[in-house]
C-alpha cells in the first residue's frame, strides 16, 4: 500500500509545473529592489521586536522613529 501510494505521489508531483517555470528571471534593478525591500522588512521586524522590550523613553522613541522611517522607504515602493 505505501509503494503505490508513494508512486502516486510521485507521478503527481512529474505531472505539476514547478512554480520557477512560470516566471520571468529578474533585471538586476528589479533583484536590487526586492533585495533592498527584503532588508527594509528585515529591519522593520526587528524593530517591532525590540520595541516590545524596550524601557527608556528615549530609545522607544528612537525606535519609533526608525520604525515611521521604514514605513516610509516600505511605501516608497510600492
């Protein structure tokens, strides 16, 4: 029973066209951009993080700053 089941999978998986096939490759300017937008979202996550932990004033707001900075770079664009 499991071999046919593990064939079935198989022949399943030959039959679907992988994902990669279907899209274009990336200009490097559009690779540039989801990489500069990947390291925006990085950033903001970790900003979010250390937001949650922090205790002085000072350093929420500097965080808060951060955080409105990279809301806007995020919107930019889009």
């Amino acid at each position: 029973m499991a071999r046919g089941w593990e064939s079935k999978s198989v022949e399943s998986q030959q039959s679907e066209p992988e994902p990669a096939q279907k899209k274009r490759p990336l200009t490097a300017a559009e690779q540039a951009q989801a990489t500069r937008r990947e390291g925006l979202e990085l950033s903001r996550g970790r900003i979010l993080r250390e937001l949650e932990t922090a205790r002085s004033d000072v350093h929420r707001t500097a965080l808060e700053n951060a955080l409105k900075f990279l809301d806007e770079e995020l919107g930019k664009g889009q």
